[in-house]
C-alpha cells in the first residue's frame, strides 16, 4: 500500500502552525522538535495516521475545551497590552443631546389684516416694524360695497321704526280686543319681518368690521361717507409683514399686513430616527444663542408623529419668552436637550465598546482571581464621543449590569485574540469530536491509502 497522508499533512502543518504558536507560545524549536519526532515515528510506522504518543503528549499538554465565549490572559499578557478595566456605572445623568434649531413667530398668535368686502386702499396708517395696540388705525378704505352696505341698514332700519311705530299705536286696541283679528296679526307680522331685515342689515356691517357706535353713526352719513372705513387692528403686536399699497384694489383673500404678538417665540428643532424615541413632550431643553450669549430654559411642547422622509429627522419645538421684544424670528440656535437617565442602564467608556459586522460588544471580567474575560453582546441606547449608554438586561439580550468590570484599554485585541481562537479552537475541537484528540487546529488528516 502506498501511504497517500505524508505531503497534505506536511503542508497543512506548515499552514496552521504559525497560528498555533500565537495562541499558545510555542517556539520554533518546539515546532522542529514535534516536526522531527513525527516524521520518525511517521515513517517506522507506515500507516495512515499521525503517531499515537505525539498526540497524547498534547492532548496532556492541551487545557479544557474552549466554552466560545471567553478570552484568558496572562499577567504578563495583560501588562503588554496595557489592558486596564473599569466597572460600568448606573446611568444618574441626563443624556444631553447638542441639536440646531431656529427661532420663529408663535403662528397661533398671528393676526392676519384683510379687507371683508372689495375696496380701495387710500391710506396706510403703520409701517412694517411698528408696535400697535388693540384698536389702532391700520388703512383708510374707500368701497362701493360698503356704502351700499350701510344704505341697505338705513332703509331696514327706517322701515322697522316705521312699523313699530304703527304696532305701538295699535297696542291698547289689541289689549281691549276691539282690533280685527286679522289685522292685528298683519301688524305684529310686519313689524317682526322688518326688525328681522334691520338685525341682519346690521349684522353684515359688524362683519364688514364696523363697531356699535360707526353702525349708529352711519345713519347720518351722506353718500360719500358712507364708502370709507378706517379699518382698526383686533389686536396687540408688532406689524411684521406689511405687503399693502396705497391706491391699489384688494378683496377679502388678499393679506394687507400681520400682526404678531412679541412676548414669545417659538425654538423649533430637529432630532434624527436613531434618537426621535427619546424625546418626549415636558423634557427639559437649553435655548442658546451664539451671537448674543443669552441662553434661555425652555421645554418640549410639541414633537412630530412622523420622520420627515428628506431628512430623516422629527421636529420638535418649545416656547420661549420674550418680554422686552429683544429676540428676532428667523434666528438660529443651538437647543441643549436633556433625556433624562433610564433605571437599570448602564454608563460606560466607549473605548469599552467593539463594533463587528454591525454589532456591539463589550469583554466583561469573570469574578476571580484570574484574566478570563467574557465577550458579551450589547444593545447600546446612546452612544456619545466618550461613554456609551447600554441597554437594561432584557429577555433578549443580557446587557450589562452596573459593577461588573469591563476591559477599557486593550479591548480590540482582545477581539483579536477572540477572533483567532474561534479560528483554531474550533477546528481542533472539530476534530476531537471526530476521534483524532489533540490533533494541530486547521490540519485534516487523511487516511485514505492506495
């Protein structure tokens, strides 16, 4: 029979046994000396398998199975690596989230100015910028539709006078019911109807903007007169649009001017997806101006229900005051964000923390005496340039509870180291499993003969 296992196993033992040496410090000296012992032993015995002592001699040397989860060191390993550890903190502080944001008008305050009937401007009254008060003079308005308007009260009004003039001179025949039936309600019926036409005559000119008093006054006005209406400002602000022209036509769609009350403004910022769960209505939040150096308290009062789909962002906003009038909408900011701590999660360096194909972990230290290191995945919360939130301990994660001591300096190899055993450990225990204990991780044995 010819032996067919000599040239593949002389290279996979060349192959794998620079790995090998990493892991457990052999020498090339060792190597020779295994190399020699083996081909002796190989070449008396003539058959299809590795020596029987040599694999013995390293089973004995070999340690217990490796468990796929943990990482031992030595001291002096752990001195070359400069490994240091900490114990996780329980999160205490806020997580403070460092947004942009602008300032705007409160658009639930804002009085927007417009004519209720076709008309002509033939005087402004206020300039963009100014402070008005309730009741001021805005424009002068010439309209036809106005002074028809005040005609049409005029003659219901004069009409409902008329009638009730006539249902008062009829009232003592009613009361001794000498007045024909018939004709008393003939007067009750006209003086209802024409009282009806005056209220709404009236009605219209108080929705055309008209106070009490100029529907009162409008009775005695000529022709002329009638037309005009100085139209008033319904409330308090600053005049902070003003697209109005002297001598132009304007219906009732078109906006003249706006009035925005000054006392407050809204801060309006936007939090990306990853972090728009932890932002929540009534959390606390700094309004920073850079240019002023004015930094203002404010909260959350309002959040979006959806992601903008351009920027993948919600939008929140809050209040703030402005009670000398000194802040300008449209100003940019900065907004401090505060998410306050969760219980049961965990604080630590974001050195600790190892990303691999997208997922987080972290090498915790086993009580004991000695260096063994378990590398456990985590779900982070938050993750900042210097520490890293992790999440509670759950059904489907074990996550990290404060105290237990995780490896801070040296943590990325001891990844590597990790890695490297999962590369050679378990091949030689794939092997064992197959029968050939002890047998040099990555080298498969043939005993296939001709």
């Amino acid at each position: 029979m010819k032996i067919g296992w000599k040239i593949p196993v002389a290279l996979a033992v060349i192959a794998a046994a620079g790995t090998y040496l990493t892991l457990h410090g052999w020498s090339w000296d060792h190597l020779s000396d295994a190399w020699r012992r083996f081909s002796a032993s190989a070449a008396h015995a003539g058959e299809g398998a590795p020596p029987k002592p040599w694999i013995e001699a390293k089973a004995a040397e070999a340690k217990t199975p490796w468990d796929g989860k943990t990482v031992e060191l030595t001291q002096s390993q752990a001195k070359a690596i400069g490994l240091v550890t900490a114990p996780g903190k329980e999160q205490s502080e806020p997580i403070i989230l460092s947004l942009a944001g602008a300032t705007e008008y409160d658009p639930a305050t804002l009085t927007i100015v417009r004519t209720q009937f076709d008309s002509r401007v033939d005087k402004v009254l206020v300039e963009q910028g100014s402070v008005v008060k309730k009741g001021d003079p805005l424009v002068e308005l010439f309209s036809a539709e106005l002074a028809q308007a005040k005609s049409d009260y005029e003659l219901a009004q004069s009409q409902w006078e008329h009638d009730k003039q006539i249902l008062d001179q009829r009232a003592p025949l009613i009361a001794k019911g000498t007045l024909a039936g018939k004709e008393m309600i003939e007067v009750q019926t006209n003086e209802l109807q024409s009282r009806t036409k005056m209220k709404l005559a009236k009605d219209k000119l108080l929705v055309y903007g008209l106070n009490d008093k100029e529907i009162e006054e409008s009775l005695t006005e000529d022709g002329l007169r009638k037309a005009r209406l100085i139209l008033k400002s319904r409330a308090d602000g600053t005049v902070i649009r003003r697209p109005v022209v002297q001598g132009n036509y304007y219906d009732q769609t078109v906006e003249l001017m706006t009035i925005a009350p000054l006392d407050h403004l809204w801060a309006r910022g936007s939090v990306s997806e990853l972090d728009a769960d932890n932002v929540a209505i009534g959390q606390n939040l700094r309004v920073i101006f850079p240019y002023s150096h004015q930094t203002i308290p404010a909260k959350v009062i309002y959040i979006d229900k959806a992601i903008d789909p351009d920027t993948r962002a919600a939008k929140f906003r809050a209040t703030i005051p402005n009670r000398e009038g000194r802040l300008k909408s449209g100003t940019f900011v900065r907004m401090a964000l505060e998410i306050p701590p969760v219980a049961g999660r965990t604080v630590i360096s974001r050195m600790a923390m190892v990303a691999v194909d997208q997922l987080d972990f972290v090498f915790v230290k086993k009580p004991g005496p000695g260096l063994i290191f378990e590398r456990r995945a985590i779900v982070t919360t938050r993750e900042g340039n210097d520490q890293v939130v992790v999440a509670e301990p759950s059904k489907d994660h074990p996550g990290l509870k404060p105290g237990e001591e995780v490896a801070i300096s040296g943590s990325l190899i001891l990844e590597q180291m990790f890695e490297d055993k999962a590369m050679t450990q378990a091949p030689m225990q794939s092997a064992g499993a197959a029968g050939i204990e002890g047998g040099l991780p990555g080298v498969v044995y043939s005993t296939t003969v001709e």
